[in-house]
C-alpha cells in the first residue's frame, strides 16, 4: 500500500534506502518514491552529499540544462556518491583517457560522441533485419510446451548478441563478454565491495586488451563493423585518440548490454501480467513502439542519473553553489502525477508525453534508438511465436536484481 500523500511521518530517506539493497524499495520503489516526491522534491542526502530531485519537472530541466556538470571529478568533497565514482582515479590524466562519454563534459563530451553517435547510428539504421535474425535465432532455442527461465534463455543473450554484431566483435566470446560487462558496470555501484572492485578492474583490463588488438586487427583487416566504422573516422580525421577508442567501445559494449536486457525482461513481465494490454498487442502489433515506451515509463531499467552545479545557482528553491551534486530520480519523475494521468497504470494506450528514462539533453542515452529497437523486435517475436506464453508462477514475487540503481529480473520463469 502506498503512502498517502503528505500523511506518513517516516523519515526521508537517504540515498542507500533508494537501491535495490533495500528490500522495501526492491519490492515496490514507488512506495517510497511517491512520499518523497510529495514531501520533500528537493531532498539534501546528507549520506550521499547529493540534492535527490524526484519531481519531473525538476528532473526534466535539469537533465536538457546545457550549463551543468556531469563530470564526477568536479565534484564538492562533500558530494560522496560521486566523488566515490572517480576514487582511485589519477588526476594528471586526461579524462578522456580515464572516462566515457558517460561522465564526460564539453567539450570532450561532444568531441568524443559526435563521430561515436554518427557512426552508431548510421549501424542502428540498417541493422533491423539482423536484429530480427537474432531474436528468431533465441526463440528457435525455446520449446513450446515448456518451463524455462527467459531471462537467461532469452532476455539475456539477444541485447549482447545483437551489440556484438554491430561492433564485429567474436560471437564465440559471448559469454566472456557478458561476465565482463556485469563486472565492469559495477563502476557505478559505489557500495561495492572489494571482491566486486578487483572483477570490476579485472575484466576492465580484460575488455582493454581485446578492444587494443580488435582495433590493430581491423587497421590490417578492415570489416562490414563499427570497429572498423571508428577506425576509418579516425585516419579520415576525427580528432579521437586510442584510448577514447577502447573506453568508449567497451562503455557500448556494456552500456547495450545489461540495460536492454532489462528492459525486455521488464516489458515482457508487463505484458504477462497486463493481459489486457497484451491483448491490445496482439490485436495491433504496430502498436509495439508505444508499449516500450510505456514500458519505458512504467518500469525504466535505470534508476537514477547525476548533474553538478557549475557555478551559484537555484535549483527547485535549492540554492546550490559549483561542484554540489544533484541526483536526478528518473524512477519517481516517470509517475509523476502532476504529469502523468494514474501514473500508476500501466497503459499502452497512454496519451504520448516523454519519458525520461534515457536521461536527456547533450548527455541522452547515445544507445536509446538500439534499444528500442532490440526491445520492438523481442516483444513482438516471442508473444506471436508463443501466444499461450504465461508466467509459470503467477503469484510469485518477482525477482528483482539488487545491482543499485538499476532495476531488472535475476530470473522470468515461464512456460510456453
């Protein structure tokens, strides 16, 4: 049951009690999300040293201000969730070197993901055919009549199959390449441990050293890739240097990795659990872009994303000064209910208003038009091969991941 605006005396909570670390924020975020946001939309986190926004148009603002920081290295002392992101970090190095375009600011920012975005792209555009082979390749693999987890049967090995593809990187290697993505996304869990810091660094080196000598390789040997695509822009001028190269290669890598599988999996336990709005579905598959956008909305893989003040500044009646954090709630702006009708619902059929799940201005998810498509195909694939798909359990919680900051299913068991 959810908090009834403005009528709970619960303490507001800190950054640590909105992860997925918390069981009752893992079970029903929005419990807690909704309180916050009607209570308190511009909360000072002592523990993360942050400003948390959680209202949408807060959020909204602040994700397309042009003027604002993302680099966590430019952050107050005082702002301990992002400065934990750069520890150990040295300082001397250029952080294009150190950084994706993730945490990047201009004009590195923008240096580094125009050639990046324009080669992408051009790829997303032509690769829906491919897309479409490799998700008819994974529902080949499921039986009908069948108990199966479609996470792992499914969820999870077409978003890292289809990145793999476009980049042109070994498809013997997919497994490899998914352990390291799970241990080098653990960058942005800044409660990790020490077991979780050495795989982290260790599959970081890992992904370094095949992104060094794939970019070798395909100098010698050019490819039909975006390994070769970056190479080409590179001797054809772009001003990209080796190391930019590799880190940003392997932040697509992981970056269109796990968060697509997420997003399928959340999408696909929608639907099962919506029949009416499957039903619209399959009534009109052409109506799939507005269910992953409401997926999107409703049940978005990504929790949270960062800004810092760059000089004085008022933010939702909060003063701010350069260098302090900001932590934009993109969960509890996409139920915001000053902008969103029942937000509440899931609705396919919902009146189009953007979503923030991909964050948004300079810093928007460069891997959003790839998801969306990967998300398009699956969902309407597997529910015309298995129109009888259903959840083995019905009355099973969910199992949700405890990765912070990041919402996604360890497992969807199912039968066909």
């Amino acid at each position: 049951m959810r908090y009834p605006y403005g009528m709970t005396d619960q303490p507001l909570p800190s950054i640590f009690e909105l992860t997925p670390l918390n069981d009752a924020y893992r079970a029903d975020p929005h419990v807690i999300l909704d309180d916050l946001r009607a209570r308190c939309p511009a909360h000072k986190d002592a523990v993360s040293g942050s400003v948390l926004l959680s209202r949408y148009a807060d959020v909204r603002a602040t994700v397309n201000d042009l003027g604002l920081w993302r680099d966590p290295i430019r952050a107050e002392e005082g702002a301990l969730l992002q400065r934990g992101l750069v520890q150990g970090v040295d300082p001397s190095l250029p952080r294009s070197s150190t950084t994706s375009i993730l945490m990047l600011d201009d004009p590195d920012h923008a240096r580094v993901r125009q050639p990046l975005a324009q080669a992408l792209y051009a790829r997303v555009a032509r690769c829906r055919a491919q897309v479409i082979d490799i998700v008819d390749a994974a529902l080949d693999g499921l039986e009908v009549g069948a108990r199966f987890d479609l996470m792992d049967r499914f969820c999870v090995p077409i978003p890292i199959d289809v990145i793999a593809s476009i980049l042109g990187v070994d498809h013997d290697r997919l497994v490899e390449f998914r352990q390291w993505s799970e241990d080098v996304i653990q960058s942005l869990n800044p409660f990790r441990g020490e077991a979780e810091t050495a795989a982290m660094t260790s599959s970081g080196e890992a992904l370094n050293a095949y992104f060094t000598a794939q970019l070798a390789e395909r100098r010698i040997n050019p490819r039909d890739d975006l390994l070769t695509d970056m190479v080409r822009l590179q001797a054809e001028g772009a001003d990209l240097s080796e190391d930019e190269l590799r880190i940003n290669l392997t932040a697509l890598l992981v970056g269109g990795n796990l968060t697509t599988t997420d997003l399928i999996g959340n999408g696909v336990r929608l639907l099962l659990t919506h029949p009416e709005e499957l039903a619209k579905l399959r009534a009109e598959p052409g109506l799939v872009n507005a269910v992953v956008e409401e997926v999107l909305r409703y049940e978005p893989p990504v929790d949270i994303t960062g800004r810092l003040a760059s000089g004085p500044m008022e933010v939702a009646g909060c003063p701010l000064t350069a260098g302090q954090s900001l932590m934009l709630m993109l969960r509890a702006a996409n139920r915001d209910p000053a902008v969103f009708e029942d937000p509440h619902r899931f609705d396919v059929s919902r009146a189009k208003k953007p979503h923030v799940a991909f964050g948004g201005g300079a810093h928007i998810c460069i891997g959003a038009p790839l998801a969306r498509l990967e998300a398009q195909v699956a969902l309407v694939r597997l529910f015309d091969r298995f129109p009888t798909l259903h959840l083995a359990e019905p009355e099973a919680e969910p199992q949700w991941r405890r990765l912070p900051f990041f919402r996604g299913l360890e497992r969807l068991d199912v039968s066909a």
